[in-house]
C-alpha cells in the first residue's frame, strides 16, 4: 500500500512539474538558436515576433530524435540529434500561423499552408486567420493527409479571410 501510494505520489508531482514551461522566449528562431536543456520545455510567444500567431505554444526538447522537421510542430535546434515538439502537437486544430502563414496580402503563405495540409492528424482542422492569404502556388490537396483523413479547412475572425491569387495567370489556386 504504501509503495503504491508513493508511486502514485511521485507521478501525480512528475505530471504537474512537466506541464510547466522552464524559459520563454518570443520566436521560433530563439527556441532554435538556443542551447537546449534535454526535456525542458519552452513557452514561445509567436512565430516571427510575440503574439503574431495568436495563442502561445509549450515545446518540449526531445533529445536523442532526429524526426523531419515539419514548420509547425517540430523543429531542430542547436543541440544536435534533438529537436523541439510542440505539446499540443496532437491537437486536431492548427491554426496555419504556427506552420510560417504571415497573412499580410504580400507574402506567398502557400508553403505553409501547404506543409500543414501535409501533416495535418487524421479528421483534423486547418485555421486560417482572418484577412488576406496571398497564394503563389497551387496549393495540392490531392494525395494529402488532409484529403485521407477527411480534414477541414476555414477561416477566423469576424472579417473572414480572403485567399488571393498572386501567381502565373492560369493557374489553379488548389487542386
């Protein structure tokens, strides 16, 4: 009885101590150009700057993984045959900002919107925020994870979001 209840102790301490983050910094190229600690986690603020990809995200340093890295759950770091993944990884909802979506109007956001359509989980939602996608190049459902498991996509914010064509006339904007 008594080695239970410590074990159940020790596990209930261990889970709590983990889900806090040990440092913040305010990008993704921060939480990449630093020194990782093995299995700290790190609370970053936005992707290019503090707060421009809307909520803040917990990563975890995985040491010993050599994954693919994939622009939105998983990245490398500094730290060789490491990488950092997002907590929340498994969520069914992404929001396209964390995947490298600027959303200005300007910048092509087709390679981040597509690496998520590529990645997205099995029934999972792609969030595109609100205001102008420019897309340079057809974004390819087909053959996707998203097509396979049956994913959804759509916008946010009470303005809606406009996807604008900004490559060679004639060609497709998805296929």
């Amino acid at each position: 009885m008594k080695t239970t209840l410590v074990a159940l102790l020790l596990t209930v301490v261990a889970s709590t101590a983990a889900a806090q983050p040990t440092i913040t910094v305010n990008t993704i190229d921060e939480l990449q150009n630093r020194k990782a600690t093995p299995h700290e986690i790190v609370r970053v603020l936005g992707y290019r700057a503090a707060g421009d990809a809307g909520k803040v995200r917990d990563f975890i340093h995985v040491n010993g993984n050599t994954d693919a890295t994939n622009r939105g759950n998983s990245f490398s770091c500094r730290t060789p045959a490491s990488r950092y993944k997002a907590i929340d990884a498994s969520d069914l909802a992404q929001d396209a900002r964390w995947w490298g979506l600027v959303g200005d109007g300007a910048t092509d956001d087709a390679p981040a919107i597509q690496a998520l359509l590529d990645w997205i989980p099995f029934n999972g939602h792609v969030l595109l925020p609100s205001g102008t996608i420019a897309i340079g190049t057809t974004l390819n459902f087909a053959g996707t994870n998203f097509v396979r498991s049956l994913g959804s996509l759509s916008g946010t914010g009470p303005n809606g979001t406009t996807l604008k064509w900004v490559g060679a006339t004639g060609e497709p904007i998805l296929y």
